[in-house]
C-alpha cells in the first residue's frame, strides 16, 4: 500500500493500557482527512506516532513512503494539541529557532503570513490571544514545507471566529501547495466544512475511512417496526447503529444499492450522522430483541 | 541547535555571572583585609617552610631571644647533634608556627561562610539539570522541538553538552575566585582535608557540580517533572556526597604511619599542626613519643583527583541515561 500515512497493525500499548490496537489504513497522498474520536480514542497517539515522538509496540506506520520518525520528520509538519510554544519567545524568535532546526524552512513565507494576520513578529508569544498562536504554530509547521501536515485538536481552544481564520489560513496554504492534512477533532462538524475525507476511531480502532462525499452517498436511514430478528433488506450491506425512537426502530445502514424494502422509511443522512454512528457502533441485536418481546 | 540552548538558557547564564559577581564582591570585600594581614604577618613567607615541620617548638616555652652562641660555658664544647637549646631557625618558625594559629582564629568566623558553598554545585543540578527537559515535558514544548527536523538525539547531546560546558566554566571562574580568597585561611589552618576545606576548593568542585547537573538532566527527564527532579537532586546529590565522604573518602589510599620525634626531649615541643596530614588516630607508643596514623599532607592531590574522578564517573552514565530517555520517551 502507498500513501502519505499507511499503518499495517499499528498497536501501541502505555504499559497496560492499549492506545491502538492493530490499526491497519492507507491514507491517500493530497487529501484533507478529519480524524474523528472521543477523548482517550487514540487520536493523538496516531498523530504522535507518525511523528516517532510515540514508537509503535507493535506494526509499522510509514510516512510519504518512509518510517515515521527521524528519517521522514523533516517532510512532517506537526502542531500537537493546544499548540505548545516557547512562551517567552517572541514570534520572531520562533521563526529564527524553526530555520536553525529545519533544513528547510521558508523564513520569507512565514514573515509575510504573520505580517498578513497582523501577528507582531516583536511580542512574546505568550502576550498574543489564544488564536494568534494557533496561527504561528501552523506558520511554523507550513515553513517547512510539509508533504504531510498533522494538526492535533487544532480547533479546541479556539473561540468561533479565530476557528474560522484558522481553517482558511490552512485552506490557502493548501491550495498554494497541495499536501496532505490530518487534523483531529473530537467533532466532524469542524471540519466538515473542509476536509474530503473522514477517519473515525473509536477505542484505539478504525471504524471508519473514507471519502465524505462517498460515505454521505452509501450511508441511509431507515425507519421503520419493531424486529423480532436482525431485519434483511435488499441493498444494506450493513447496519452500523441501531436505536428505538418511539414505537419504530431507526438503522443507520451501509447500502450496496438502492434499497427496496416497502416496510422502511428512507432519509438521507448527514455525514455527522455517519460519523456519529460509527463513534457508537452499538451491537444492534440486544435492542431488537428487547424489542421484539415488547412487541 | 546551539543559537537554540542560548536563547533558552541564556537568562539562566545571566542570573549564574550576577551571582558570581556577588560571590566576587564578598569575597573581594573579606579577603583583601584577609590577604593584607596574611602578607603583614609576613606568612607567604615562612609557611611553606614551617609546613614541612611535624613538631615545632612550642614557642610559650621558649626565652624571648636565642641565647647568643657566647654564653656556652668556655672549655664545654656543644655537641654536634645539641638538640636542647633551640636555634634561631627553629625559634623563627616557631613564631611563624603562632603567628598562622592566631591568624586562622581571628578569621575563622569569616571562613565558616565556606559551609554554605558546600551547597552551591548542587544549585547547578536544581536550576540548570533539573529543568532541562522537565519542563520541556511540563510545558508540552518537547512536542514542538522534538518534531523540528532534529533528530532527539542531536538536541539531547547538544543540550546537555551545552550546558554542562557553561557549568563547568562557571565553576572554573567560582573555583578561582574561591581559591584566591581561601588561600590564607586553608594555609593557617592545616587542615586541608577537613571536611569543609577539602569539599570547597581545588578540583573537587568540578566533579560536585557535573555530578549534581547530570542528575538533574537525568532526573527531569525520567520523571518528566520540575519539583521531582528538583527534590531528587536535593536528595541524591547530598545523599551521595555524604556517603562518599563518610565511608569511601578515607579508604582512597592505605594510611600511614608516623611516629613524632620525641616531644618532651629538650625544649618544649609540640606537634606541627600545619603540616596537615588527615590523622585518622593517635596512640601513644611505648617510648612516650605520640604514635599517628595518617593520610600524609602530600597525598591531598590525589585525594582530590580519586574523588572527582568518582563524581565524574557518576556523572557520565546519569547523561547518558537521560540521553537515552529522552530518545526513548513516550510522551
């Protein structure tokens, strides 16, 4: 498999506990890519790994064709969560620190994008608001001029606005110069708006990859009675997540085709509605039964 | 790399030579009446020949003037090897001998401000090893500066390299300050391997303050914690100097022994406490003449080398441990 991340039974354990348990993806070169999980999914400890700053116990991950960690770092742009920066700094000297450490660093560009946010090269980072330093840690992950651009929660701490200065800061870099991006949220809803693919984990697995056009096209919602057995139906290739609403059973399903079936309703569905199901992923049988014996 | 661990410890730099011309003032400010007294009592001069001497007379005991070579009865003829009346020599050093003890009394107050430098290596590990990468890893910045394009290792080595050059110029700086002002004090007192003499000045200090830095590092970077690694520098580094002072420092080299010359023969004598040696014990022997068991004075250099050479070889692996945590650390 090729790609700009590509693990193949990627499992990282912190002493007992288990961060990823046997991931196994291929994301594709140039694509914006939301990852999605609640806290504790292992979402930082996927971004942490690309970065070698966490060693797998177990699998590979590579990076743009090369293991993750020194060899591929300097093509790795990489802003972990809340954004750390050496407070005392001024912004300037952040930029200085990013050319000495990098062997390619574009000092210019990164001038001219502060100087464009009217972020003070001048001040203490420490001094600047909480959106300002979002934007020269992702300044100072862009000058390197990444292939592969890995932003942990970079929404979290940002109030709406700053949220929406921040994504299309990322937005034209992009465009300037196509790479790829994985950003983490625990929510798609920020990212919706710009990202083309989704990755859900839930418990250190994968759930969910895939195009959000694609998925929002495959994914439906069926309405419909209460089943004495897991229900089938033409065109569902499977039922990702079941709940009871009132006296009818609602299925959020996976199609291979049109679905025909005059017992169920049919809704479109949003791609949060995807995401959302695959994050829960109950076992749909326990509720059909139950259901059932109260029918 | 290097612009890098400037900017970062560069305030530290500043607060360690303001503290050293502090350091410098007091000891410029007590030592030059020190030193003026020191070079009117005409010490610099005599000391270094008084030291080798293991009795002198004791001077109370002595006639104020050496009996001029006249006043030997006519027709008795002195015997060569006449050890019963002193000469001018012996009488001269005899003074310089009193002369350096009521020196070192007036100003040991002053020296007793010695026991506090005992600590000042270990500030080195509590302010400039402890927070090197433990608050890098408190702060959450290691994520920035481990994902640069420098490999950990390189900002490991050149960090702790770094620094631990700075410390040890500093305390090359200190250790000359030091030397200078303690220099009469150590010279009246004959005591340089006594506890506080010994651990304060000459190259001991450099071992005490790679050692206390190395196990800040190594600290900071295990625990990840400012206030760990500080406390168990605290705890380690004087743990570590109280057991090597105690149990390991007299065992450096097998001890010796020294039988004085005997003190009751002739004039009063009495035993040189300026030559320093470490006595371990004394004895009276069956002759009456005082029996010691010692670490002779010229051994103090290569006590001092074994002992740094210890602290270093503490020091090198606690580096390289913190090397490789922080190359190991899962964060």
């Amino acid at each position: 498999m090729s790609g700009a991340m590509v693990a193949d039974g990627l499992t990282v354990r912190y002493g007992r506990t288990t961060a990823l348990d046997a991931c196994s993806f291929a994301i594709p070169e140039r694509t914006i890519v939301a990852l999605v999980g609640p806290n504790g999914a292992g979402k930082s400890t996927l971004l942490h790994c690309a970065t070698g700053l966490v060693r797998a116990s177990d699998g590979t991950i590579t990076v743009l064709g090369g293991p993750a960690g020194d060899p591929t770092l300097p093509q790795v742009g990489f802003v972990a969560q809340d954004a750390p920066l050496y407070l005392d700094f001024t912004a300037a000297e952040l930029l200085t620190m990013g050319a000495r450490l990098n062997r390619r660093f574009d000092l210019a560009f990164c001038r001219e994008r502060l100087a464009g946010l009217a972020i003070p090269l001048d001040r203490r980072v420490g001094r600047l608001s909480g959106g300002q330093r979002a934007q020269v840690a992702l300044c100072l992950a862009l000058a390197k001029r990444p292939g592969l651009l890995l932003l942990d929660e970079p929404l979290a701490a940002l109030d709406p606005l700053a949220r929406r200065e921040f994504l299309s800061a990322l937005m034209d870099a992009v465009a300037a110069e196509p790479m790829t991006v994985i950003m983490s949220s625990h929510l798609v809803t920020d990212l919706e708006r710009v990202c083309d693919h989704v990755m859900v984990l839930r418990a250190g697995r994968v759930s969910l990859l895939g195009r959000t056009d694609e998925l929002v096209e495959t994914h439906r919602m069926l309405i419909g009675p209460p089943q004495r057995r897991r229900p089938r139906i033409a065109g569902v290739e499977r039922i990702v997540s079941a709940s009871r609403a009132q006296r009818q059973i609602q299925l959020l399903v996976r199609t291979s085709g049109d679905v025909l079936h005059p017992e169920w309703d049919q809704h479109d569905v949003s791609l949060e509605d995807v995401v959302l199901a695959y994050l829960a992923e109950c076992p749909v049988e326990p509720l059909l039964e139950l259901e059932g014996a109260g029918a | 790399m290097t612009w890098l661990v400037w900017r970062q410890h560069r305030k530290q730099l500043f607060f360690a030579l303001a503290a050293l011309v502090v350091l410098g003032a007091f000891f410029v400010g007590t030592g030059r009446p020190m030193h003026d007294r020191y070079e009117r009592d005409g010490l610099p001069a005599c000391l270094p020949r008084v030291e080798r001497a293991l009795v002198v007379l004791d001077v109370a005991s002595q006639p104020d003037e050496p009996d001029p070579a006249p006043s030997v009865p006519k027709g008795v003829t002195k015997p060569a090897d006449d050890t019963s009346r002193p000469d001018a020599a012996a009488l001269a050093d005899a003074r310089c001998a009193q002369t350096a003890r009521a020196f070192f009394n007036d100003y040991q107050n002053v020296v007793s401000v010695g026991l506090l430098l005992l600590i000042l290596p270990m500030l080195a590990g509590m302010f400039w090893g402890a927070p090197l990468v433990a608050r890098e890893i408190e702060h959450g910045t290691h994520r920035l500066v481990w994902t640069q394009g420098v490999s950990r290792l390189r900002w490991a080595t050149t960090k702790f390299g770094l620094v631990s050059l700075a410390v040890l110029v500093i305390t090359a700086i200190y250790a000359g300050m030091l030397t200078w002002w303690i220099t009469p004090a150590i010279a009246t007192s004959g005591q340089r391997f006594d506890y506080v003499f010994f651990d304060i000045h000459g190259i001991v200090v450099f071992g005490y303050a790679l050692f206390a830095l190395a196990l800040g590092i190594c600290a900071g970077a295990v625990s990840g914690r400012l206030l760990t690694a500080m406390a168990t520098t605290i705890v380690g580094f004087v743990g570590v100097r109280l057991l090597v002072m105690l149990a390991a420092r007299g065992r450096y080299r097998p001890t010796e022994q020294r039988s004085l010359p005997d003190l009751f023969a002739g004039y009063g004598q009495m035993r040189n406490d300026l030559h320093g040696d470490w006595i371990v014990a004394s004895h009276a022997s069956a002759k009456g003449t005082e029996l010691l068991t010692v670490h002779p004075a010229d051994q103090f250099w290569t006590f001092q080398a074994i002992e740094t050479a210890i602290f270093v070889a503490l020091a090198v692996p606690l580096l390289a441990g913190a090397v490789y945590w922080v190359r190991r650390r899962v964060t």
